[in-house]
C-alpha cells in the first residue's frame, strides 16, 4: 500500500525538518563557543598562555618578573593582529608542558622543538625560525671524532628531563648513562655538569652554549664540525583543535611575511647566525 503525502503532510514534514536544522545549527554554534579552544578564546577575548623560561626565546627577569624574548615579542604582536588579549598565566616544565592544555592554559611558549615523542600528546604550530644543537664536551676531551664515539658504556649524557637533549640521549642513546635534572632546570646546567666532568656529553642548542662559553672560557667545545639537529621553534598547541591551530598559523605567517619576525629575531640574537630564519617560498 502506497503512502501519500498531501500538501498539509508535506508541509508538517518541512515544519519539523526546519525546527530539527534548527536546533542542530543553535546547538552546533553553542558547542562549538562552549567546548573548543578556539570557541573558548573568543569567546573570553584573551589567549591563556603556559610558558617555559628558555633565553632568547622566552626571558623572565629574576627581580621584576617581566617577560621578554623571541617568542614574547612575537606573540604579544600576534595577539594584537588578532584583537585578542594575552594572559601569561603560568610558568610549566619541559616534561609537563602538555597537562594544562586546554584546561589552565591554551598554548605553551617557550620556543618549543617538536618531536615524534612530544607529537603524541600535542600538536605544533609552524616554525618562526630554526635552531641547531650540537654536542658538547669539555675544551680537553679529545675521545670524540663522530656522534657514534658517544655511544658507549663510559659515557654518561647530561639532560633535563622532557628537554630536547632527553628525548635524543633516549632514542639515540638508550644504553648510554644520564644524568637527568628536574624539567625546570636550566639547560645550561647540563653544560655545567658537563664542565665539572660529572658527565661528559650534552645535546644543547647553539646558541645556550654560546652563551655558556663567553661566560666560562675555555671549558667546553663543540665536540664535532657539524649539528647533531636541526629543529623548528615552535608554539605547543592542544591535540586536536584544527580551528585553533589555524588561527594561530595564520598569524604566525602574517608576521613571518611581513619581516616583523626578522626584527624581532635579530633584536635578541646576541651571536651572529644563531638562528636560521623560515625562508619565504616566493624569495627561494
């Protein structure tokens, strides 16, 4: 038996099929504001930001507090291009970086590498510019002529747990000794260690190791001629949140191509060609 719909059914039909869209597109809008980072953040106007104290990357001054730095400037100007806020919430560690996301913080600052490892909990932004790390050993140790010297029973690798320098030392190194100091140390302690001869190798970027050495003379060397990696320099973003990590790249490339990203590097790089900046597709 055939069903007939008559103009008054076909009529109550499109009634309830408009109320159901409806429905779907006022409820859709309010999980999208309720529930997703992005929704959050424009909802309050304001980026809540989690950042780790990584000079020149991020800089906090020990007396008053202020933050400075690559990635500071770099975001505090993002955040005006975007008519949003920036709240500086709360200093995290290398290894804890990914807990507060989305619940206490939106993002996490610091210049941050990115890594197979650190890629299964978070997502990254596009790179503002690039870092090299090298392997450090004392100015008279001369054990070492190539990066598999390092892979032996007598060396121990200086770390910070959930760094960079961990990350490699375990996958690169996992029968090789370390000694590990808390995420919240400073990286240029494990070149401390590595001065003291309580390890012998650490994994540092180039420019913390410059650093150290016009500071301690004569103490450690770059133990090869070429970098142990290259890594961008990264924003951590929540896994997951395509509509949020959209807006922030697309910041981040305004500022890239508009040479403010430039400035603001070569404010900081107190050693010529620590960094290497993103290359605009258009001038290769």
């Amino acid at each position: 038996m055939k069903t007939v719909l008559t103009t008054h059914k076909i009529a109550i039909l499109a009634l309830v099929l408009g109320v159901i869209s409806l429905f779907s597109l006022i409820f859709g809008s309010y999980k999208t504001e309720q529930t997703t980072t992005l929704g959050k953040v424009l909802s309050r106007g304001e980026i809540r930001i989690g950042y780790i104290v990584n000079p020149p990357a991020l800089i906090k001054d020990p007396n008053t507090g202020k933050l400075s730095g690559i990635y500071y400037d770099a975001v505090e100007l993002m955040a005006k291009n975007l008519f949003l806020k920036t709240n500086w919430k709360e200093p995290v560690g290398w290894g804890t970086m990914a807990e507060g996301l989305t619940d206490r913080y939106d993002m996490v600052v610091a210049g941050v590498w990115p890594s197979s490892t650190r890629g299964k909990k978070v997502d990254f932004s596009i790179p503002l510019y690039y870092s090299e790390m090298n392997a450090y050993v004392r100015a008279d140790d001369y054990r070492f002529n190539n990066p598999e010297d390092i892979d032996s029973k007598d060396i121990s690798i200086a770390t910070v747990d959930g760094e960079m320098g961990s990350i490699i030392a375990k996958n690169s190194y996992p029968t090789v000794k370390t000694l590990s100091l808390p995420d919240d140390a400073s990286i240029a302690q494990s070149l401390l260690n590595v001065k003291t001869g309580k390890a012998d190798v650490a994994f540092v970027e180039k420019v913390v190791a410059e650093e150290f050495m016009a500071n301690n003379l004569n103490s450690i060397k770059n133990a090869f001629s070429t970098y142990i990696r290259i890594f961008g320099n990264t924003i951590v973003l929540p896994k997951g949140e395509e509509e949020f990590s959209s807006m922030i790249n697309t910041a981040m490339q305004e500022i890239i191509n508009s040479n403010d990203v430039e400035r603001i590097v070569k404010s900081y790089e107190k050693y010529p060609n620590s960094f290497y900046l993103s290359q605009k597709p258009f001038l290769q």
